[in-house]
C-alpha cells in the first residue's frame, strides 16, 4: 500500500488530503504530521473581531479524518526529511518511511531584532494561539491602545479587525506609503486619507528603534524622534517560509522549495505547496513564492492529485491580494507595480475611487482597484478583471473601449467570452467537489432562483 506523509495542516494539506481520497477511495495510507491543529489563518481576523466562535476557525477535526482514514500526529514537528532513504524523522525521534511526501509546512512571522520585541504583550498575531493572548489583553482593558510595525498586508488584515472593536491604532511604516508591496503611492494615498478619516494614526517613513516598558504600558520609540503609548503592539513586518525540515535534504531551495508544474521538487516524490513552494506564475513569469490561501488550495489539490497517481498540471498562480481597510476596499493583481506596462487610471480622491489597469499589448496583465465596496465590486468588476488575467484573455480593439469606458468592464468581457472559458476551465479535469468539513456539519445555502433581469444580464452581448 503507498504511504503517504503530509507535513502541515494549513489549507494546503487539508486539499491534498481530500483530493488524495477523492482519487484513491482510501487505497493508500495517509499520515498527517502538524505542530498544531488544522485551522484557517486567514479566518482568525474575524474571530479577533468577534465575528464568529472559535470553533469556525477549524478546518478539520477528529471525525473528518477518520471518515479519510487519516492517520496523524498533531502537535508534533518534523525535525528530517531524509530524501534518500524516503523517511521523516519527528522531534521525539520517530522515523516514518514514505513513498511520497508533501511538505506543506507554511511560513511564519519575521521579527525584526528591534530591542524590547520579545517583551509580553508584543506579538506576530499569525496563530491561534497569539490572537488568543490579544483577546485575553482585550477582556482585561477592552478598548486598547494599539502600535503596528509595519503597514503591509497582513498587517491590515489585523488593523481591520481591531478597528471593527473600536481600538485605537497607531501605524508605523519604514516605506513611504501603506502597503508598498500591495499598491502604488497614488492609491495607497487614498487608503491614508481613509485612514486618517477612521482615526487611525499613521507614521511613515520611519521606524522602530526600541519598544520599552513604562507604568504598566509599552512605549514605541520611532526614529523621527516620536514616542508611541500602547497597550498591545503587532509586529507585522513579513513572514517567510518555514524551510529548516529541509536542511541539507538535498531539496532544491530558492526563495522557497521549488516545486515543477505538478508540484514535484527535484526529487519526483516529494511535493511541496502553499506559502513553503516556488511554484509557476500563472503569467509566465519565474517561480514565485505567493503566499495567499487561493494559491495554497489549488497547489495542494494539483500534489494531491499527482501523489494519487494522476497527471496534473498547474497552470501557474495569480498573485492577488485582496483586503478591507477599515471599510475601503483595495484589490490588486498580477504585475500591479509594472513600472514599463501601459497603464490606464480613472481616480477621484474625494469619492474615494482609484482603478489602474496595466497591459502588455493587448492584455491585462496588473490591476490596482481601491474604492468602497459599492464601486469597487461594482457589476463584479473586481472578479472580471480577474477572470480577463485568469484566462489570459486577448482584448483586441476592446482595448481601445476601455480606455474611453473604464468602468464599463462588463461588455469587453461577454464579447470575448471569458465567462465560457472559466467554466470550461478545471484544475483537475473535473468539477470541484465541496469541502468534507463543515462547521457544525452546516450545508450550503440552497441555489437562489434567478430572477430574469439575471439572465438578461449573464446573457447580454456587447454592442
């Protein structure tokens, strides 16, 4: 019988799991090794909000991985991968044989070497177990002061969070704008108006020199020379993948674990996917590292499926980055901060609203969106967009259209039938199957009948 051993219990295990008995019916073993339970990490924001129980932050629990015939070592690590002998050795000196192996171990938080970091009541806020220590601080003084290092993606996915609570929130940036790796310094100078408007106090341009303690509180030294009172403070200053298992395996390591079009390393029966894998860029650029839930999910359906015996290939990743701030919407995909690319802007500081699309010839390749969730999702512009890059769709002369009418995305994208080609579109040859694990065995919400101004709208054609 194959044996099967996949490291990590994030999204990217928990689909290559399914997918793996979705092919084989239980045919082969599979023995899950994770240092915590399998949760979402990108759902532990709206749990810090107060927005669902814990109990929804799991993904899997005992049940689940009886019915998959799961065999598993939750809260232990894997200290080896041993490549040639085809073994893991775990930190209490256990040696598990396998025939194939999927290392699915993530990333972790950065901490900068900013004297005072290691002190209680500074966190990373990247596991269960930090967002637990901060509504702990909350239960004690329920409207804290907060400090974020850092002013990147993750960071603001938290701020968000702690703004829906009503704290009050500083921002310390060493770029000179919010989320430089996510958007330029024009939108992202809407998203700091916005910001300001909320109450949020932002420090650019600057950074930590020391975090101290003083009567009870933390004191944030900047280098400009301000000094910031805080309750709590969040490091969010990056995250990096999680590689040292494979120390001196012999695994082909870049910037992550670099993986071939099946999720494959150098040694054919070891995979790697999620936030630990360099994988293809969907628009043809080298491997890249996108540390984003989507790219997990389809990397660890793609090295499920392969690891079953089939013959999977992945087309690459979109990077994309999607978040709420503070209620200002800010998308961005692909090349979104290609400097050479023809970029076409529409902007209104006072709505605010900001729409940049970049092109390569005549296609899409980078998009930049910010604006309230009325004009950014406006007619599900964001998500045809997408789909135009996805698809990697040619425009022609609705180029030329859009650059006359930028918020009129919907024709351009009926006539070149983008919509046919993404449900012709499968990651495994077949329809998607849904999740095994449910919160409290909750089903879907029943399909909604359409009304026939829905299908006059699905169905129209460009004029």
């Amino acid at each position: 019988m194959t044996k099967n051993i996949i490291i990590g219990g994030g999204p990217a295990a928990i689909n290559a799991i399914e997918t793996i008995r979705d092919f084989d019916g239980g045919a082969s073993e599979i023995t899950l090794i994770s240092d915590e339970p399998a949760y979402s990490r990108m759902v532990l924001p709206y749990y810090l909000a107060n927005q669902i129980p814990q109990q929804q932050v799991f993904t899997a629990d005992d049940g689940y991985y009886d019915v998959l015939k799961v065999q598993r070592f939750i809260g232990q690590r894997v200290s080896r991968v041993d490549a040639q002998a085809k073994s893991v050795t775990l930190q209490d000196g256990q040696t598990l044989p396998f025939d194939n192996l999927l290392i699915a171990t993530g990333s972790s938080a950065v901490m900068p070497p900013i004297p005072g970091a290691n002190l209680p009541g500074v966190y990373p806020l990247w596991t269960l177990a930090h967002t637990e220590a901060v509504l702990q601080l909350a239960r004690v003084k329920p409207k804290p002061e907060v400090v974020f290092i850092g002013a990147g993606f993750i960071g603001f996915i938290v701020l968000n969070a702690m703004h829906k609570r009503g704290w009050k929130l500083h921002v310390v940036e060493i770029a000179g704008h919010v989320l430089p790796r996510m958007l330029d310094s024009e939108s992202a100078g809407l998203v700091e108006a916005w910001l300001g408007m909320k109450g949020g106090a932002l420090h650019l341009d600057t950074t930590v020199q020391a975090i101290t303690e003083k009567d009870g509180r933390k004191l944030v030294t900047l280098k400009n020379g301000e000094s910031l009172p805080a309750d709590l403070v969040i490091v969010a200053t990056g995250i990096r993948p999680n590689l040292d298992l494979v120390a001196d395996s012999g695994i082909q390591v870049d910037q992550g674990i670099v993986v071939n079009n099946r999720m494959q390393t150098n040694f054919p029966f070891i995979y790697a996917a999620g936030d630990v894998a360099q994988g293809p860029d969907l628009l043809g650029d080298k491997p890249a590292v996108h540390a984003i839930q989507p790219t997990a999910v389809d990397h660890g359906r793609v090295a499920g499926a392969n690891m079953a015996g089939q013959e999977v290939r992945y087309p690459g990743s979109l990077l994309m980055n999607v978040l709420d701030a503070c209620g200002l919407q800010c998308v961005s995909f692909g090349r979104w901060g290609e400097g050479a690319a023809e970029a076409m802007t529409i902007m209104n500081p006072d709505r605010p609203v900001f729409r940049r699309l970049l092109w390569t010839d005549d296609q899409i390749t980078g998009a930049i969106f910010v604006g309230q969730a009325s004009d950014v999702g406006m007619l599900n512009d964001v998500g045809m967009v997408k789909g135009i890059m996805q698809t990697r769709t040619s425009l022609g002369e609705w180029k030329d259209f859009l650059r006359e009418h930028p918020f009129d995305i919907r024709r351009p994208y009926v006539a070149a039938k983008v919509g046919q080609k993404l449900v012709q579109t499968t990651l495994l040859g077949r329809p998607t199957k849904s999740r095994q694990y449910r919160f409290q065995n909750r089903q879907p919400v029943p399909q909604v009948t359409r009304a026939q101004a829905h299908q006059d709208y699905v169905g129209g054609k460009a004029e």
